[in-house]
DNA sequence: CTTGACCCTGGAGCTAGCTCTAGGGTTTAT
DNA sequence: ATAAACCCTAGAGCTAGCTCCAGGGTCAAG
C-alpha cells in the first residue's frame, strides 16, 4: 500500500511517517517504479507497535530499543524486555512525584489567598513568591490576609 | 551587582540570566560605563520571585504573566491571582492523569510477563505491543506465557 | 604590564517529535 | 487533456529552556 492508505489506517499524518523513516523506526519494504514508498502488511503492523509503544509512554528512543529486540526475539530474553517495562514505570513514577510536588506546593498557595476581589497588593500568594516563605493560611479570626 | 555576584546568589547560570532578560522577565536596572548589567537589590528579588515561581510548576511564559501582575499589584486582585494558581493545579492533574494512564498500561503488561530468562520469542508484552489486545495475566495454572 | 577572571554581543545548537514549505513528478478521474 | 489528488526530496521551523561558541572588551592582582 502507498503512504497515504497507511496513515489513513491510523490516522497519523504523512509527514509522521517519514519522520518515523529518518529516526530508523519504519521503512517501506520497496518502492514503486516512481519512488513511491510501498508497505507490506508487516510494515503496517510495526506502525501499529510503534503507535501502541508511544500510547503507554515509551519514546521513540526506546520504541527503537523495543523495535531492536522484536526485530531479532530468539536473541533476547523476557526479562530484557520486562526490564525496559519497568525501567520506564519507574520514569513515569518520578515524573509523576515530581508534578505532585509542584501540585503540593500550589495547594498552599491557593489555600492561603482568599481569591477575592481585594487588591492583589495584599495577596499572599504573591507574598509567598517574594519572600520563598511557603504561604500562611490565616490562623486568627480575621478574614484572609490575601 | 554584576552578573557575577547575582548568579551566585541563586546558582544559575550567567547565560540563563541573559536569557531571562531576552526573554523579558529580568532587566537589570543599569549598566556600567564599560556596557556591564547592573542589578539592584530589587532586580535580585524580581529573580528570586522567578525561580520560586519555576520551582512550583510556572512555565516562563506564565512567569511573565505573573510579573505583569506583581509589577502592577494595585490594578489587579486576589481572584486573577488564584485564578493563575487554580488553572495551573488543573493543568498538573491533567498531566498527572495522563501519566497514570501510561502507568497503568504498562503495569499490565509488566504483570503479564515472567520476567525470566525465556525466549522473548513467547514474551506477552512483545505480543500485546503487536496486536493491541491488553496483555493477558495467565488465568490457567501453567507458567506465565511470556 | 601582563595574566586571568570577568563581562559583552550575536547567533548557533541542543532535545523531542513533529510540521511545514518549496519545487517538482505521478496517477486518476472526468 | 487537464485538473485534482497524490507522491517525492531537502531542508527550515516550531516549542521550551536553556547552553555554547566566536570574537572581543574590561578589570584587578602581582
């Protein structure tokens, strides 16, 4: 098949598809008589693992890595590939931590201004942002200082 | 201050300073005769003001949106403030939720897979990636497929 | 008076993953 | 026969946030 029923079977744009060629992840297996790229059912099932490699997270880097061992399985183990499994878990798991952190510190932010409509010239979250003290919520009864 | 002294303060770079001011967030608030940036102690804080911001998530450009406030405290109020701090939480969920996503899925697949020294010929995160059917946890009493 | 640390500008380069442009050839439908 | 739709290449451009480089001026110490 040409490029364009290809990438009409995943919805992906042409230019992706060549994108994918230059990175080394997906050539055609031939071309035609006028240099069109031609794909084979297999080349349309290797966009197909690169497109599901990409939906859990893996970069193209490591979809290449991926690619390498799928390309040649009898030589590698379950493990290599359960290790590249986990190794990005791990990825995501950091990078998750470190947006719940932001989050965290956010949280107090926004829990110590009253969001009203007083002049921002009182406002604690820009206070905060001055001075890095993490902000105060108002501990005594008078209305938010924010 | 020169260049030197401010970045010292802080631990950043000098080019990230110049950047900065390319970037219109930080301008010093004179130059020597020889064309040297000169910063005052408010200039110092304005960077610190930056790098809080930076160290809760703000990208730069929302940075400046920041500043236009804190530079003009008295046009504005409590609610544009919070509603910067609110908006950005939402935007961290967002990113949160899609990485838990991916997490999610690759747990599956992980779960899926012995993890041993087999052939990755049998590797079920190799064959999910293939044919885009979650990976099968073995609900027989056979060793793991992969 | 020279050495080394510091400062300047303008612009290129880096990562990641595309996206678009210019300028052209091919195929298909009417 | 011609117009629309499709395909090609090479290379530039985009976002974000720096980082580095070349080539040169300034300043303080010894």
């Amino acid at each position: 098949m040409k490029i364009g029923e290809l990438v009409k079977q995943y919805g992906v744009s042409v230019d992706t598809i060549r994108f994918y060629e230059k990175q080394q992840l997906l050539s055609p297996s031939a071309r035609s008589d006028a240099g069109y790229r031609l794909y084979s059912n297999a080349d349309s099932q290797r966009l197909g693992f690169i497109l599901r490699a990409k939906s859990v997270g893996f970069s193209l880097q490591q979809i290449r890595e991926l690619l390498l061992i799928e390309d040649n399985k009898a030589a590698w183990q379950c493990a290599d590939v359960k290790d590249k499994v986990q190794l990005k878990m791990q990825d995501i798991r950091q990078q998750i931590a470190e947006l719940e952190q932001f989050y965290q510190a956010l949280a107090k932010l926004d829990q110590a201004c009253c969001g009203g409509a007083l002049s921002a010239t009182e406002c604690s979250i820009l206070t905060a942002l001055e001075q890095g003290k993490p902000a105060q919520p108002e501990t005594h009864q008078e209305e938010a200082s924010c």
